[in-house]
C-alpha cells in the first residue's frame, strides 16, 4: 500500500487525452491505434496516493486532474536524478515579479 502524498508536494501525473477512437483520420494508422498521452508535473492541490486520481496546479497555475504517478520527478535528459525544490521556487517566484505580483 503506498503512502499518502501531502497537498502542496511536486508530483507527476499521467492521463489519456484521446482514445483511439477519438483520434483524428488524418494520421498514421500505427499512431491511430494508441491513445494519446500526457504527463504533466505540478502540485498537489488535495492529497492522494500513487495510482489515485488527482487534481494538480502547473507552474503555469493550470488545473489537471490525471492518475499520480511520481513524486519529486526529476528529469531525464541527461542532467542526472536531482530534484532541485530550490530552483523550482527561483522560476515560480521570477514569474511572479515579472507579473507585478507582490
């Protein structure tokens, strides 16, 4: 059983936005039989456990609901595993002067 995830904390989620079926014509037929997908990284607006559905807040402040599927993600393009809160916050803030928001 996994542990609850405080609202608040950095997670990722994973969602369906098209099922095949709802897939436009004009692709390839291989691509036509998947579903198309997101994985979206934000902050848990209510808490909730690996698996569940949640409903998140980007650093753009978008709302997404999707099934949790990480906590802390890091990125994996080469950089390395490191989660980095400190520098999450810097970008969150900087957006917040450049808007005029105290």
């Amino acid at each position: 059983m996994s542990e609850t995830v405080k609202a608040g904390t950095y997670v990722q989620i994973h969602r369906i936005e098209l099922k095949p079926e709802e897939r436009t014509g004009k692709i390839p037929e291989d691509t036509k039989k998947v579903p198309l997908e997101s994985w979206v990284k934000g902050f848990l607006k209510t808490e909730g456990k690996i698996g569940e559905t949640v409903l998140i807040e980007t650093v753009t402040q978008r709302q997404i609901e999707g099934e949790l599927i990480a906590v802390n993600p890091t990125y994996d393009y080469g950089f390395g595993k490191t989660y980095l809160p400190d520098l999450l916050k810097v970008g969150m803030d900087l957006r917040k002067i450049m808007r005029g928001e105290p």
